[in-house]
C-alpha cells in the first residue's frame, strides 16, 4: 500500500486540523508540503484537504513533553 491513504471517518478537515493544533492556514500547508501531515482529497483537485487522524496524532506525539522532563515557562523554571 505504498503511498496509498485509506480515509477513516476520524479524518480532519483543514480547519479542524488547525483548531485542534491551534494552527493557522500558512502553517497548515506548511506541514503538508513537508511532510508532517498527511493529507489527501476525495472528489478531485478541487474538493478539500482531509488530513489523517493518524498523522495528526503522530505530529502532537513529536511534542509530548515526557514526565520528568524539565519545562520552562517565561523564565521560570518548573524544576526550581
């Protein structure tokens, strides 16, 4: 199935996808043409994007902040 996408009802339209990831439509196409997101169309060049639940989920998974991990906010430090 190399290069195929098999859309699935949690799929996400454009704007879903950005209000989940708290985006906006530059970087939406952004992460799409780099290959962070994927994104297909159903109905031809001109239907809307649909991204996958599965490559948004991976995205939000490349910034989860682990236990442990130390995190700072506007100068103050959590470990402090």
């Amino acid at each position: 199935m190399s290069g195929k996408i098999l859309p699935t009802a949690q799929d996400l339209t454009r704007r879903e996808t950005e209000n989940e990831l708290r985006i906006g439509a530059t970087k939406f196409y952004q992460l799409i043409q780099d290959g962070e997101l994927d994104a297909y169309r159903l109905g031809g060049p001109r239907s809307p994007l649909r991204v996958t639940r599965a490559s948004v989920d991976r995205f939000k998974a490349k910034f989860r902040v682990r236990p442990g991990t130390r995190v700072s906010v506007s100068g103050f430090d959590s470990a402090a």
